[in-house]
C-alpha cells in the first residue's frame, strides 16, 4: 500500500472514531467519546504525517507523537498544540479511575473534529 493509500485509510479510520465519539458524547458516555476523540486524533495525525512525509511512528510516547506532526509541515505544526491537548486525555479516560466530565469531552470531541478538519485538508489538497 503507497503512503497516499494509507494516509486515506487512517482518514476513514479518524472519521469512523469522530463518529463514535460525537454519539457516545449524545449518549453522555463521557470517559468513551473521549477515548473515541483520541483514537480519532492519533489517526488523524497518522493521515497527515504520511501524506506529508510519507512514513508515521507508532509511538507509545505522546511527545514523540506531537513532535512527529509538529515536524510533518507547516500544517502539522498548526495542529501540534491541539493534538497535545487531545492526547492529555488520553489516560484519564482510558486507564485512570476517575472520570471523563461533559466538559472534557465536549472539548475532546471539539479537538478531535479540528484534528479530522486539518488531515482531510491535507490528504485531500494534492
């Protein structure tokens, strides 16, 4: 599979999760949407890394993954402090006892589609 072909496929995957993000925050399943958010955010970044330079890191490190966007291009720079925001609430919703409030979802799900907003413009723009 080209750079390009995976770059659409982790669009698609970054679409699907948003998706089930923004029913699990209408469902108020707060802890899901969120952890939905940031399944969709990483592949977001995955769609604009490999568009942008051909290759991804699948790093278990947060900061190694917004210095990989930051370092993909003009347009992943512009979405780094975003995604860093959106990858903090990561182990709060996935691992951590305490929960997800309507806020920090609502934000993640915001964060998330602004994430999807910035991968299509870039896998699409050439």
């Amino acid at each position: 599979m080209s750079a390009l072909e995976d770059a659409r496929a982790h669009l698609a995957k970054a679409r699907e999760f948003l998706q089930a993000a923004q029913f699990n925050l209408d469902v108020e399943l707060f802890n899901a949407a969120t952890s939905d958010a940031v399944i969709s955010g990483i592949n977001s970044k995955d769609a604009i890394c490999l568009r942008l330079t051909g290759t991804t890191r699948k790093a278990d490190n947060h900061n190694e993954a917004v210095a990989e966007l930051k370092a993909a291009g003009p347009a992943g720079a512009a979405l780094a402090p975003t995604f860093s925001r959106l990858l903090k609430l990561k182990t709060k919703s996935q691992y951590q006892s305490a929960s997800i409030a309507k806020a920090e979802a609502n934000k993640a799900v915001e964060w998330a589609t602004r994430m999807l907003d910035g991968a299509e413009s870039v896998v699409t723009a050439r």
